[in-house]
C-alpha cells in the first residue's frame, strides 16, 4: 500500500460557503469506509487488505486487521472492544485490544457495505448487498434478525443514541424501524447514507443531491439541503449535533448548521467523488475519502470558537 503524508497550512474561510484547506494527506492505493476509534485516538480505514489503523494527527499506519479479501466497511463498538468489517458474504468482528478475531458471521448475502454497533455494544446491525437488513447478536450462530429491505445493495445504516431506531439506506429508499425490525416510516426516493442527530430526533439522508432531514417520531421531511450539485454518498453528524457534513459527488464535502440548513464551509481539495465523512468523537477533526483512494484530515476546531 502506498502512502503519502503531507500536512498543510490551517486556513478558515473567512465567509461562509468558501473552502478550508485539509490539515493532513493520505494517499491509498483504495479505500472503501472510514472511522474514527472511540476515544479518537486513530482513523480506522477499510481498505483492500482489511481494515488499517492511522495515527492522528499524522496519519502514519501503525496497526492492521487483515481479511481473506476486501474490507467493504467497518465499525467499531462504543465500548471500544470490538472491530468489525464487512467483506463478500462475512462479518469479521476482532478483539480490539488484542487483535485476535472474536466472531464472523457468514451467509449468500454478497458485500457488506454498511455496519453500525448498538449502544450496548453488543449487537451489529448489518446492511448486505442484495437488500437485506440483519440484526446480529456478536458471536451467536443466528441473528436476532433478518429483514430483505431493499431492492438494491444497503448501502448505509444507522442505530439512533438510545438504540430504538435503526435507519437503512438504498438505491430505492430510506426505511426508519423499530430495534424489533417493524417498519416505521419509508421515505421515497434515493437514500445512499443514513445518520441518526445525537437526540435521535432527526435522521438524516443522502437522497440524490439533497441532504434531508426527516422528523423520527412522525415521519416528515424537516428540511432539506440542495447546495451540491452531485449525489450525496454520505451524511454525518457531530458528537454534539451542531453540525452536519455531506460527502458528494461533485468532489466536496459541505459542512451544515442543520438546525439553520446553513452551508457553513465548502472543503473542495479532492479531486473525485467523496465516498465518505467522519467526526472525531470530540466533533474538532472530520476525515474525508475519496474514489481515487484520497484521504483528508480536517481541522474543524475553530467552528466552535466562533459559536457553531
């Protein structure tokens, strides 16, 4: 795997809406999800070869979880004692602390591109490529269990904070459910990532080029965002729900006032698609990666001082 770490100037845009420059560079010969750990000591990064682990703010490699294949997406428990991966037809799932796998889960079910622990750590639920919605108890034979959701490949799920909702996303929809796997809500039209507020109040979604935000407990669209001019492949909010950032198409990632639907900044130095957005668990750095196997590390810190 080649790498290449620079680190950059800092420069906050001065207006709204206008770029910042990355504080750090990674250059990956592929990428697919990333992931801060929980107490934000690493960036996580699944990659062809596994999942990968980074320093911050440096972003040298220092640990790796390897795989009998690709890495699709990744998630790390709460608690911080579990690593999981998604791969064709598996979920991996190691001992974080010790390196040493802990449990798989197999079946027909093609890539897994999505994962996300419930709050007690203990259960993962796993969105697969042919469609289907499955809630696993970590190390049991069967799942809990196991819904077809979706037309398409899931390509994003979500768990709420007090662990009674679960979000899936597809080509064809966005579904909100209830922890027993009872459809609650629908929302028409493309959903390529989902993203629980840290009050479960809002769900938001990557619906085309608009980022939505959908009322949890009636189901209506709260607001909508339409300042970029390409799908939306990923939404992601704060620890502390001040903001929001989108993952796009159109080579940039947009940070959100959500409560205010407010472009904040425009973080445009990739040069393809932005697969993916994560906030450290401290809401000052946000990581991006795009197609072309880039990884940025921002500096979101100065955000807070100015009262966002």
């Amino acid at each position: 795997m080649a790498v290449l770490v620079c680190v950059w100037a800092w420069c906050l845009a001065q207006e709204e809406g206008t770029p910042v420059l990355p504080l750090s560079t990674l250059k990956l010969d592929a990428f697919y999800e990333l992931s801060f750990t929980p107490d934000g000591a690493f960036l996580g990064v699944a990659t062809y070869q596994g999942v990968v682990l980074y320093t911050l703010p440096a972003l040298e490699q220092t640990r790796s979880f390897s795989l009998p294949g690709i890495a699709y997406s990744l998630a790390f428990s709460p608690d911080g004692h579990y690593l999981a991966a998604g791969a064709y037809g598996a979920v991996w799932v190691w001992d974080f602390a010790t390196g040493e796998p802990a449990a798989v889960y197999k079946g027909e079910f093609g890539n897994v591109y999505a994962l996300a622990f419930t709050p007690d750590s203990r259960r993962l639920l796993i969105g697969t490529g042919e469609g289907t919605l499955i809630l696993w108890e970590v190390g049991a034979e069967e799942p809990l269990w196991a819904r077809k959701a979706h037309s398409g490949s899931i390509r994003g799920v979500a768990v709420s904070p007090d662990g009674t909702l679960l979000a899936s996303g597809s080509m064809d929809q966005g579904i909100l459910w209830d922890r027993s796997g009872e459809v609650l809500f629908t929302f028409p039209g493309k959903a390529w990532n989902v993203a629980f507020s840290p009050d479960g109040y809002f769900l938001a979604v990557g619906a085309g080029k608009v980022v939505k935000l959908w009322d949890t407990a009636v189901g209506l669209c709260y607001r909508s965002l339409w300042e970029h001019t390409g799908c939306v492949w990923w939404v992601e909010f704060s620890p502390d729900g001040r903001l929001l950032a989108s993952a796009s198409l159109d080579h940039t990632v947009r940070v959100w006032d959500p409560e205010e639907g407010e472009c904040l900044a425009v973080l445009s130095a990739h040069e393809d698609s932005v697969e993916c957005v994560r906030f450290s668990p401290d809401g000052t750095l946000l990581a991006s990666g795009s197609g072309d196997g880039v990884v940025y590390l921002w500096d979101l810190s100065a955000f807070f001082s100015r009262g966002h």
